[in-house]
C-alpha cells in the first residue's frame, strides 16, 4: 500500500472516528438526561465499566498480535491456512471471552465492592444485578476485536469504525424508546441491542472481505500458541498502565477537593485528541509494518516507519501547543456550567497544560509500540512500560510537593517524554539501517511552524478576552482562536516545504481537476 493511499486511508479514519465521537457525546448527553445524577446512574455507570475492563485485557493482547501473525502467515503458508487459522482464533477466542464472562459472573460481587466500595446496599444490589446481565458483552466484544482486525489486515479502515456509529445509533435510539418503558434495566437491553448490532454490521463486512467460520479448534496449533505467548507480555503491560493511572489517582487524592475529577477531565481532553488522530495513523501503518516486517523489507519498513512518526509531529505538535495555549478558555468552554465552577476550571487548565507537554510522547509511544509489535517484540514494550510507571511514581513523589496538582501532570510528562528516547533507542538498535535524520528534520520544522502558530493565537486571545469571557463569545473566541491558529500553521508549513504537506496538496488539486472536468 502506498504512502498517499494510507495517509488518505487514515484522513478517511479521523472523518469517521469525528462522527463516532460525537454520537458518543450525544450518547452521553442521552443517558445524562434519562438517568441523571442517581442511583440507578451510578449503578449502570459501573455496571456497563466491569465487562469493558476485563475485555480489554483480551482486546490489548489481540490486537496487538493478530495482524503480525496474519501477514506471516499469508506470507509463508497462503490463504487457505490464513483462513483455517483466523476460524480457530476467532473459536478459540469465543472459548475464553466465555470463560472470563463466567469468572466475571462467579466474582460479580466481589469486583462490584471493589470498583465501588461506596456503593449504599439498595445501589450495590442493582449494580451486581445489571452485571449479570451484561457480562455476555465480552463475548460480543470479542467478535468486534477479531473482524476489526481481520478488516485492518485486509486494509479496511474506515468500515470497522463505523460499526461505532452503529452502535450510538442503535443505543441513543434503544435509550429514549426502552428506559422510560424499563427504567434502567430497558438501559442495559439498549446497550445489549447496541453491541449486538455492532457485531452484525461487523461481521457482515468482514464476511465480505473473506472472513469465514469454520468448525476448527486446535489449541496445539503452533501459530495459536505462538499469539498466546506473544500475549502474556501485552497482558501484563495492560495492566501495568492501569496502575499508572491507578498511581497518579492516589497522589491526587491527598490534594485538595476535586483534583481527581480535575486531572480526570485534562485526561479526556488529552485522550480526545489522541483516539481521533493517532489511533487512525497507528492502524492504518500497523498492518504494512507487519507485512515489511515479515518480508525483512527493512527499506519500506523504515519508510512507512518514518511517515508515520512525521505525520503525528505534523498534526499532534499544534494541538499540544493549542491546548498549552488556550487551556483555560478552552476548559472554560467545554465543561464551565453547573457544578463545575471557575476554581474546577482553574485546576483542569493547570493540568491540561502540563498534561499538553506529553501529548506528542503519549502518540508516538503508540507508533513506537506497534512497530515492535509488528517485529513479534511483545517484551520491549513491557520493559518501557514497567519503566514509565517506575518513573512516574518517582516524579510524583517529588513534583507533587513543587506544583501539588500540575506536579502529577508535569510527572506523567517528563515521564513519557524520556522513555521515548528509550523506545527509539531500542528499536533503532533491532531495525537495520534505521534512521531518524528525517524525524529530526520534520520535528524542527513543526517547532518553528507552532511557534509562529502560538504567538499569533495567544496575541489574539489576549485581545479578544477583553470582549467575550462567556457563553457565546467565548465560543466565537475559541474557534476564531483555533481557525487563525491553523491558517498560520498551515501557512508555515507550506512556507518550510513540508513533503507531506505538499503531497497532500497536490492529491487534493487532482482530485479537484477531475471533479471539474467530470462538471
């Protein structure tokens, strides 16, 4: 697959990626207007989060391990064995999505009182109530990671993440029809038809791109045990990022009211950023690792390598910088109603801003990740990993006597910024003739293109604060903010002679030319 190709093929991921976003937001609007701020909200809050969370620790190991497998497999055994061995992942799979399903149902109870200590008795009974009802999901979870997957492995994109529209369509339609009707267990069969039509929608596309079921489970077969070995690593890993952020929860709760939901909300906005862009890139290059990886075609390894690394500068560097500049107005935007006051504002902004200061670390930490993962390296990963939150916890102990909350932010940062190094180092001493002289060109550019960026939009800011502080001028202010922002970064990267850039250009004034013939 060429360059341009899976560039569009990412731009066409981000459109989508948009739209699921929003329905999400819309999905949340929806369950905050039908259950509110109770019981029976909390309750489904939780109750929806447990099969999520030990689904993910299948969905980390498999996504991570499916494609290299795959691409290896096509490489050196051809398609009829590819297919055999995908129906034995896929049964095999479904066989422990179910056992974890049944240990989640055994262990209800116990992780309810775990995730929610300070549930009332009537809030902890419907809770482990609901969860009897939803732990199947992880079965329906399983079947969305497999067909995501096998379609990445086939080069669709832009059709798995549909199934997420999907499913906000299916659940923001079941909410309003089914839980005035059922109160919150019409919620959870709203949630269960939302899946469900997701794994519809998802296999019906996988089936045409020549997905196929098949009666095989072959527990000894050698490229099965060989995913499963590859998984321990990523398992661990999973769970080893789960108490990063476990780690930075308990340093907040010793600071002052409302720091926890403060660094939780800088965190969103953070990871809103990086599910939209970085996700798309890190799929989209993921499968054409692999299959270089496989063919030791180190040339076109490094190439889509490179690309992808140098799309991410491109395109994170002005949002970090974006969110560092304008972190309270934008906070202020976004969340400054209600409860959620002018000091709740204050304490996310100082968050975010540090938090800002990783987000180009967190995005390549994904690229970096998936490039071992594509070479089998399952352990390299892990080790950063372990690493990351050895630090973190380190620099915690210390920044959040300096700064108190934006120490935990700042630590996290510092943190990921220099196991990054770590992450090149390592993968450069395994990839032969890997360098990053281009990474380094296309990082000083972005620096001069966002330094011009910031100065223009914090001068702008300053101006237009002294008219619109609220409601619908701080709207206007942000998106002026945000619209000359991008045009001057946009006009310094065409200045600088940014490849990407220009080739982005240059498809788009083709496609222009035909459409106008075409008129």
């Amino acid at each position: 697959m060429s360059q341009g190709r899976l560039a569009r093929a990412a731009a066409g991921m981000v459109v989508v990626s948009l739209l699921s976003k929003v329905l999400g937001f819309g999905r949340e609007t929806v369950i905050a207007a039908q259950l509110g701020a109770t019981a029976a909200g909390d309750a489904f809050k939780v109750a929806s989060f447990i099969p999520m969370m030990l689904f993910n620790i299948i969905a980390a190991a498999l996504g991570n391990t499916f494609i290299p497998l795959l691409t290896e497999l096509e490489t050196s055994r051809g398609e009829k064995e590819l297919n055999r061995y995908v129906a034995n992942v896929t049964n095999s799979i479904t066989v422990i999505a179910l056992v974890f399903a049944g240990l989640g149902m055994l262990l209800n109870p116990w992780l309810v009182k775990l995730i929610a200590p300070g549930f009332k008795a009537e809030t902890y009974q419907l809770t482990v109530e609901l969860v009897y009802w939803l732990m199947p999901c992880i079965v329906l979870l399983g079947f969305i990671g497999l067909t995501t997957g096998y379609l990445n492995f086939r080069h669709v994109f832009a059709r798995p993440l549909l199934g997420g529209v999907v499913f906000n369509i299916i659940i923001i339609a079941g909410l309003i029809l089914l839980v005035p009707w059922l109160g919150v267990q019409g919620a959870v069969l709203a949630l269960l038809l939302a899946y469900g039509g997701q794994v519809l929608y998802q296999l019906t596309v996988a089936v045409r791109h020549g997905f196929r079921f098949q009666p095989v489970l072959d527990w000894r077969e050698p490229y099965l045990k060989r995913m499963l070995k590859l998984a321990v690593p990523v398992i661990i890993g999973t769970a080893v990022w789960t108490v990063s952020t476990l780690v930075d929860r308990i340093f907040a709760s010793s600071l002052a009211e409302g720091s926890i939901s403060a660094l939780d909300y800088a965190a969103r906005l953070n990871s809103f950023a990086l599910g939209l862009f970085v996700s798309a890139i890190a799929s989209v290059y993921f499968p054409t690792l692999s299959r270089a990886g496989a063919a030791r075609d180190w040339a076109g390894f490094n190439s889509h390598l490179v690309r992808a690394i140098n799309i991410n500068i491109y395109i994170i560097l002005p949002m970090a910088v974006g969110l560092l500049v304008l972190d309270q107005p934008i906070v202020s935007l976004l969340f400054e109603r209600g409860a959620f006051d002018r000091r709740a504002t204050e304490m996310t902004a100082e968050a975010l801003a540090f938090l800002s200061l990783g987000l180009l670390a967190f995005a390549l930490r994904e690229i970096f990740s998936r490039a071992f993962y594509s070479l089998q390296d399952t352990v390299t990963p892990l080790t950063n990993g372990i690493m990351n939150v050895l630090l973190n916890v380190g620099l915690n102990a210390v920044l959040v006597r300096i700064i108190g909350l934006g120490g935990i932010a700042l630590a996290t940062s510092l943190a990921s910024n220099l196991m990054i190094f770590y992450l090149g180092w390592r993968l450069k001493g395994k990839v032969p003739r890997l360098s990053y002289r281009p990474v380094w060109t296309a990082a000083g550019k972005g620096v001069v293109a966002v330094l011009a960026m910031a100065l223009v939009v914090k001068g702008c800011d300053l101006v237009l604060a002294r008219w619109w502080t609220e409601h619908w001028g701080l709207l206007l202010r942000v998106g002026l903010d945000i619209l000359l922002g991008a045009g001057v970064y946009f006009l310094a990267l065409w200045w600088l002679k940014v490849t990407e850039l220009q080739e982005l250009l240059s498809w788009a004034g083709k496609k222009l030319k035909i459409s106008f013939l075409k008129v």
